[in-house]
C-alpha cells in the first residue's frame, strides 16, 4: 500500500513539471472610518492545499508576509502594525518553533491618518510564501493599490451631506476594490491528499476495534448473541437478517458520536485544537485515567439505570428493539471499549474534518463483523477461543499503549510553550521505561489487579513480549542521538533536545576547510556544496562529474526532510558524495545582486534584485518550475540527463534516479 502510495504521489509529482504555480490572489478594498481616517484591506485568496505564512514569524523559519507602503509623498500616516487573521498555528518539527499559517482565505488591515485632502493612490508591495504539502514556493513579491475615495465626490454623488461626525454615529464607509490578475499559466497541483490521511484514520480506527474484540467486554457477547438470533429466529434467513440488522444498528450508534463530536467542536476547529497547549494537556490527563482503568486501577462505567432503561428497550422486538440491544451492548461493554474509542477521538480531532465520523466508522465497522459473519456461518463459532485470563491481558497491553501514546500530547504541549521540560531525552527515557515494563509484564514478572493466576506464558504472548523487548532495546540508541526513523514525528526533533548535534558528535569537518574546493562550503549531511552556479560548474568540468542542480529554500520544510531522511542514507550520501558535484540554488537567498547584475526577468516581467530571483527565475525560465525542492541531474553543458524530481521520500527510487543520470553521463562521455 505504501509503496503504491508512493508511485501514485510521484506520478501527480510528474505531471507537475512544466507547470508554473500562483496559487495566491490578492484583491484590495478600503474602509473609511472619518474623514482623515481610512483602513486599507488586503485580502488574499488562497487556492485549496496551499497555506500562506503569517507576519510574524521569528528569525530561522519560513519567510513571513510583510507589507510596505509607498509613503514618499508623506501623504499618509501609518496607525499601529498591520493586523491579521487569527488564522492557524502549529509546532513545525523541522524549524523547532510555533508557526502560524492561512488556508483558503487571510484578511490583513492597516489603519492609515491622511494628512493632505488630495485623493490618494496608495501603493505598497507584500511579500510572502506560499507551500502545500509537497512543495514550497520561493517568496514572492506583489505590487498592491489602494484607491481611497473622494469624500466629497461620494457625498454628492449620493445625496448626501458630510458632516465631521454623523448625528446617529453611524460609520461612513467606501470600498474601492482592485484585483490583481494571476499570470499566466497558473495550474494548483498541490491539493491536499486528504482522502490518504482519511483512509489511515479509517485502517488505524478498524484494528482497534478488532482490539476492542478481544476484551473482557466484548469478546464474551458474540456466542452469546448470535445464538440469540439464530435461535430466537423462526428461520435461518431471519436469524442472518436480524444479525446484520443487529451490526448495522452498532455502525450507526457509533457514527453518531462521530457526527456528535464533528458538529459540536466543528470541522475547522478541530483541527485548529491540534496544537492547542490546553487541548493537548487535557488529553494528556484523559490518555493517563484511560491507562489506569485499563491496567486495573479503577473502572469507567456508565450509570446502571441507563443499561437498565435501553436494555427493557430491547425486549420491544422488531427493528426497535435490535437497535436498543446493540445500545445496550455499546454501554455495557463502555468500560473497555471507551477508552479506545475516547483515544480515537483524540487522535481524529487532532486530525479536523469529517475524521472522527470516519474513525468511528473504522472502529464500528470492526465491531460489527463478527457478529454478521457468525450469525451467517454459525459453525465458526467452535473455532473461538475460550474466554479466560487472556482477555484481561489484551486490556492491560491497551492500557500501556495508551500511556504511551498520552506522553505525546504532553510533547505538543511542551513544544508549543517552548518550556524544554520534555525533552527528546526525557521523552524516549519515558516510552523505554513504559514498553520496558510492558515487556516484563509479557514475560509474567510483573502481576496487576485483575490478572488470573499465571503458571506459565503461551508461545504467543512470550513472542509478542520479545518483540516489545526489542522495540525497547532500538529506543535506547535515541538517548544518544540515534535518528530513530521507525518512529519519526512521535518522539520532539532531534533539535528540541540537550545535545542537538548528538551525543559527542561533531560539528562538521571544520578542520578540513583549507581543502575545499573555491567556493564551496560543508552542506547538508557534510556533502560539498557550491552555491554559485558557475563555478559549481567550473569545477564539475575539472572533476569530471556531473551536477546535480538543487534548487531549495532556506524555509523550505519538504526540503529538509530530504536532505535529513533521504540524503542521509548511506548509498545516497555516497553517490553525493563521489559521483556528482552537488550546487544547491537557494531561491529565497536575500543577498541583493550587485546593480550592474540586477535585470528584469524575460519570463516574469519582474525585476530582479537578489540572489534568490535570479535562481528561481532561471529554475523557471529553464524547467517551467518554481516549486522547491527540485532537481535537475545535467551535463557540462548544462544540458539534462535525466528527467527532472521533486519531493520524493522513497530513497530506492530517488538512489535510482541519481544513478540513472550518472551513467547517461557517462555514456555521452564515451
């Protein structure tokens, strides 16, 4: 599945090449407050999957959105900061720090004091970035024009007399919108690929609900019940219907607290409570008191006069009645089953949309399965296990998961305030200890309050214990700074931690930079590096070797993680290391460009000043591109080798891509 996936993504990725994005519209209104008074508006459309940055972002991050307004003619004074949008807020794992992005619409106001009577024609520009999940625009800059009105015009023109204050104190207000136009060519390939993230929701919510079988409250119920039906039933074709009647009715029970849950937090702002320092806290303790109740110390039950109302409706009969005995079943079996369905609910909010519906589906759907496929084939029920000692140990292993899994929103909590009170350290030495004691529980050395006498372990539970003592044992590395890629985005980033670079490790050959070639530099993984085109080519010519054109960001987050996860393997970083010479183009590179070099792009129309427009306008100028990362395999002629790749986290296929280009090198050097 992943690796399909995977093919899928880069096939979308393929046909993006050529394409040019814009995925930003910027329309201008104003608002008149007083006569002397006028706020300017600028809104920005923003095309489905794309996010725009926020204004204020600390030094390190992505580029932030910011406005500068044409005041020459001192015509104007500027009231207080631009304002904006409460927009959404996250913890970004490769920056370290709390960032704040828009979807689909942001709205920024600047409060202004005119100080001549002359009708004004206010410019500003703003620059900003744009990136979805697979690319990163370089930062882009806007031209905008505020067209303030003339007040006595209006007036007249309306009827009306302008007085300093109105009688009622009702605001005057005049818009003047402008629009600015997309360029040419603009295609948004960057959608968001919700569907894939729906669909985990959907696999991760139906194996818990086959966990959820598998307890003491559940598991016990399903000989019984379909017996029910297949006796009760005056024919086997009604005891299979009253069964599948029986599992519908359990769906929709629980779909119903899905939808619940969606309409009373709403789609949006579930997923806005994702980063949420008192959502995460919340959820940490609501995590913590499902593992006690599972371990044993206590249990979560419904009130009995609630089981004892829906269980006398389920003696109605009829389709009532098989609703209200799958009710009774769902509040019966509440103290297992809702902590799991309370985690799912937590993990689906964090999600936002129509997740926790879907969740809830998955998990229902689980549920349900059982009790039609028996009641249809009733001589499987002989090849069920026993109800024992068993059962309560499946509750138990959920209990460690979920304490597990509580000490995460704990690390969201603790990255959002910055507070380095769980750092990864602290956090792997937290999850070694619980997998640690989850496996001496496997292994019987460990007893809870509920557990049957146990005389010995089955081969699979000593199986399933080997394989936590394991997953325990690869933690450990992580204290010392081992990647710990089998777990990456659990555990806080390797930055938010006491030795960032790794235990004793190095800050890079720093010794060995008399060495290096003119004009390179250590990048990413300690891979040589040019950052000027041409004397990365220069050198390339001398080696031999062919170039492997990057062109990156510095706040481009998709790019990072190549470089961390992909570049870092080792038959990748060998191949970057000894086959190619590697020039990295940063497009969002604020360097101005000496005066005599600064141009006016033939492709854009728009001048070039730094560093960073002259690489993204040769990136689209020459590939028809402008999203980050990108790269370009060429010859000493700057000529391709191979077809351009973007983002592509598959290192198999990447490795195979560098060499593909490699050998056409050599065979045009033959």
């Amino acid at each position: 599945m992943k690796k399909f996936l995977t093919t899928l993504l880069l096939l979308v990725s393929c046909i993006m090449f050529g394409q040019m994005y814009n995925p930003v519209k910027w329309t201008t209104s104003v608002e008149k407050v007083s006569d002397k008074e006028y706020i300017l508006k600028a809104q920005a459309e923003i095309q489905s999957g794309w996010h725009l940055y926020g204004q204020y972002i600390e030094e390190g991050g992505p580029s932030p959105t910011a406005f500068t307004f044409k005041n020459t003619s001192k015509k104007f004074e500027l009231i207080g900061k631009t304002s904006e949008d409460k927009g959404h807020e996250t913890v970004d794992k490769i920056f370290d720090m709390k960032i704040k992005y828009f979807e689909d619409k942001a709205v920024f106001k600047q409060k202004i004091k005119l100080t001549s009577d002359e009708v004004v024609n206010i410019a500003a520009d703003v620059d900003f970035m744009v990136c979805d999940d697979s690319n990163c625009l370089p930062p882009s800059t806007e031209e905008l024009s505020f067209k303030i009105p003339n007040a006595k015009k209006m007036a007249s023109s309306l009827g009306l007399a302008l007085t300093k204050t109105d009688s009622v104190g009702t605001e005057v207000k005049a818009v003047a919108e402008t629009e600015i136009q997309p360029e040419k060519a603009i295609v948004n390939s960057g959608e968001k690929s919700e569907s894939r993230g729906l669909i985990s929701i959907f696999i991760i919510a139906f194996l818990s609900g086959l966990a959820a079988l598998l307890t003491p409250c559940v598991f016990p119920m399903i000989p019984m019940t379909v017996s029910f039906f297949t006796k009760q039933s005056k024919t086997k074709a009604a005891g299979i219907r009253n069964a599948l009647i029986y599992g519908f009715s359990i769906i929709v029970i629980y779909v119903l607290l899905g939808s619940i849950v969606t309409a009373v937090f709403g789609a949006d702002s579930l997923n806005a409570l994702s980063t949420n320092v008192w959502f995460n806290i919340i959820f940490f303790i609501l995590l913590v008191v499902f593992a006690c109740s599972f371990l044993g110390a206590f249990e979560i039950m419904l009130p009995n006069s609630l089981a004892n109302k829906v269980d006398s409706q389920a003696d109605r009969g009829g389709l009532i009645g098989i609703f209200f005995m799958a009710l009774a079943l769902a509040i019966v079996s509440f103290s297992c089953t809702g902590p799991i369905v309370g985690t799912l609910l937590v993990e689906a909010a964090s999600k936002g949309g129509i997740a926790p519906i879907v969740g809830m589906l998955g998990f229902s759907t689980a549920i349900a399965l059982p009790f039609s496929l028996f009641a249809a084939f009733p001589g499987w029920l002989n090849a069920l296990p026993k109800s024992g000692g068993w059962l309560n140990t499946v509750k138990v292993v959920l209990g460690f998961l979920e304490l597990a899994l509580a000490f995460k929103f704990l690390s969201n909590a603790d990255l959002v305030l910055q507070l380095h009170w769980l750092e990864r350290e602290v956090f792997l030495a937290v999850w070694i200890a619980v997998f640690g004691v989850l496996a001496f529980y496997l292994f019987g050395k460990i007893t809870l309050p509920h557990d049957s006498p146990l005389n010995h372990i089955s081969v699979g539970r000593l199986s399933f214990g080997l394989i936590v003592l394991t997953f325990t044992i690869y933690l450990i590395p992580g204290l010392w700074g081992a990647p710990l890629k089998l777990i990456s985005g659990f555990p806080p980033p390797m930055q938010y931690s006491e030795s960032p670079d790794g235990f004793g490790a190095s800050k890079g050959p720093a010794e060995m930079k008399s060495a290096l070639p003119e004009g390179a530099e250590y990048g990413p993984q300690n891979i040589i590096t040019f950052h000027d085109y041409e004397k990365g080519m220069e050198f390339a010519k001398k080696a031999g070797k062919p170039v492997l054109l990057d062109f990156t960001g510095y706040a481009c987050v998709n790019c990072r993680k190549m470089e961390e996860l992909v570049w870092s393997d080792p038959k990748v970083l060998g191949v970057l290391n000894n086959d190619v010479v590697l020039i990295s183009l940063y497009v969002d590179d604020k360097k101005e460009l000496p005066e005599n070099e600064q141009y006016v792009s033939e492709t854009t129309g728009k001048k070039i000043k730094t560093i960073g427009n002259k690489w993204s306008d040769l990136q689209i100028k020459r590939y028809k591109a402008n999203a980050q990362p990108f790269y370009v395999i060429v010859d000493h002629n700057s000529e391709n080798l191979t077809t351009p790749s973007a983002y592509n986290p598959d290192i198999e296929e990447y490795y195979n891509w560098l060499n593909t280009g490699i050998k056409n090198f050599k065979k045009k050097s033959i």
